[in-house]
C-alpha cells in the first residue's frame, strides 16, 4: 500500500491504473516548461503520454501547479504549463520552497523521481539525464545523485551531448547505478547514436531490462537502473558535427557569462539554431522512441496496487 504525502493530487487515470495493478510510466515537465520551444513543447508532451496509452500503459505527467504535486496531467494543465512562463524548475530541493509558495513548475529528471517514488511508479521516460558538467569544475546534476538512491527503471538516450560524458559515467558508477544499453553496446550521446563509451551490459528488449531492473531491486539494493537507449536512426546526428556545434555553443556561453542553470538551455538552444533545426527533430524523435520503450517495460514491472493520501 502506498500513501501519497500531502499537497499530492493523483488523476482519476492513473488512479485506477495503479488500483488495477496496470503498467504506468512517469513523464517529466521540465522538457515542456523549459527544454523545447513552443509550440512543440506542448506537441512533444501530447506526443509521449501518446506513445505511452498506445503500447499499453497510463502516462503520468508530473508537475507542480499553484504548490500541488500533480501526477498526471489533464489536457487543460498541459497547455497551461506549456504557455506559462517563469516557472521554477523542480528538482528535489524545490518541493518545498515550491509548495509552501504555492508556485507551478516542470519537474527535472530528479525531481520526476522524487514524486514518481512516492506515487509508487516504478518506470520513468525522459530525453536525457543530467550529469557532470564540461570544465571539470564542481557542477554536478541533482539526477545523478537522485538516481543512486530512487528505485526506479529510467529510460533516455544517455547524458545531454553538452555535458562531460565519460565523468558522468563514473558518477553514475559511483552511485552504483547499473547502466544498459538497448540493442547497443554504447552510451549514447542523446543526438547521436555512438559516444565510444560502453554500457554495463547490453539487452535487446526492454522486457529483458524490466527483469533485471526487478533482480536489482530485489537484492536489496535501493537505487534506479539506466536504461539507455540509442535515438532513432532516421533522427540520429553525427557525433563529430554535434561535438563541433557544442564546441562553438559552448564558445559563447563563456563569452556572454553565462553561467549556472541558464548553461543548459542556453547551449541547447543554440545548438539547434546551429544545425539548422536538426538537433530539435533529434530531441522529439528520441522522447517519442524512449516512451514508447518504457511502455514497453512498464508491463514486464509488478508494483503498488493502490494509493491513499496520509
């Protein structure tokens, strides 16, 4: 049994998901309030809980709105997220400043574990984690250490291309979180397919990464299990022109002083405009893929059968 905290609101779907013991998969919302330009952030997010109900299984978008924490979202709180600007971005530390604030925000990879955890969903779709920033100085994103210590099976396309990848790797392998490649044998590098970096070990269907996510879990060890999954190839950019564009990104940040949480929408954005576009159709490729792919693995993962509030 499990008990929401308060200031939780679950959605009459996902509710009776969870009551009927069916496969759910959690969505974040920092990738609409703050990762994709409108409209295709409010398209993309419309486009995974899509992916997800398809392959059998109840998204659950989770956000923050007027300092509740909303796990799943109506149609109406979608587009309302997707239009509003100044949002906090949720990670863990912010539940509460954003609650006792009564404020609305997109929750990050960390922070979509968090409510995810509580909520009792055992499977969770996003783009790309955060990690070790490039510049080997001292900023680490709050996923790594929230993916140590979050029983939960997490499904992207590796780190974003604009971090440290290979620092990132050992941070996760500090937090022992087990990474898996999906029909691949290489961490991928969120636009592209390849990053010369191997995961833990390889699967070929997601199923097979529900059943070791479940062995991990059942051994004692509390912590998520990466699964990583390669972008689409139709979608899939060169490594080395992705690397140049970061390079020259990365470039101006420096120059404007840039620093701190406006890095990372700062290159993002400018990543895009330098590839003409093909860096954005890369992002919402490989959502839709890595929600169709946790659906998938949602079924293969027993949990929780019914909620109560505390």
């Amino acid at each position: 049994m499990n008990y929401l905290p308060p200031n939780y609101v679950i959605s009459p779907a996902v509710a009776r998901a969870r009551q009927l013991g069916l496969p759910v998969v959690a969505l974040e919302t920092a990738v609409l309030t703050h990762g994709l330009p409108r409209p295709e952030n409010l398209r993309a997010a419309r486009e995974m809980e899509s992916q997800v109900f398809q392959h059998g299984a109840t998204p659950a978008t989770i956000a923050l709105l007027a300092g509740k924490v909303h796990i799943g979202l109506t149609t109406e709180q979608l587009e309302q997220l997707s239009r509003m600007d100044g949002l906090r971005k949720i990670s863990r530390r912010d539940f509460g400043l954003a609650i006792a604030r009564g404020e609305s925000g997109g929750t990050t990879v960390s922070g979509t574990l968090v409510a995810a955890h509580q909520a009792g969903i055992r499977v969770f779709a996003t783009g790309g984690i955060g990690g070790v920033h490039r510049g080997g100085g001292m900023d680490v994103s709050a996923d790594l250490p929230e993916l140590g210590r979050t029983p939960v099976l997490v499904v992207c396309s590796g780190a974003k291309s604009i971090l440290d990848l290979p620092a990132t790797l050992e941070v996760l392998e500090t937090q022992g979180v087990p990474v898996i490649g999906l029909q691949t044998d290489e961490f991928p590098a969120f636009y592209s397919r390849e990053s010369g970096l191997q995961v833990n070990l390889r699967v070929e269907t997601p199923q097979e990464a529900a059943q070791i996510a479940l062995a991990h879990w059942q051994s004692g060890v509390e912590g998520a299990v990466l699964l990583v999954v390669p972008p689409p190839e139709e979608v899939a950019l060169p490594a080395r022109q992705v690397e140049s564009w970061i390079d020259q990104a990365l470039r101006e940040a420096g120059e404007k002083h840039i620093h701190g949480p406006a890095v990372t929408p700062f290159l993002l954005d400018r990543v895009a405009h330098l590839s003409g576009g093909a860096s954005l159709q890369a992002n919402l490729g490989l959502l839709f893929n890595n929600a169709r792919v946790a659906a998938e693995a949602a079924a293969a993962i027993p949990g929780p059968t019914r909620l109560r509030s505390v």
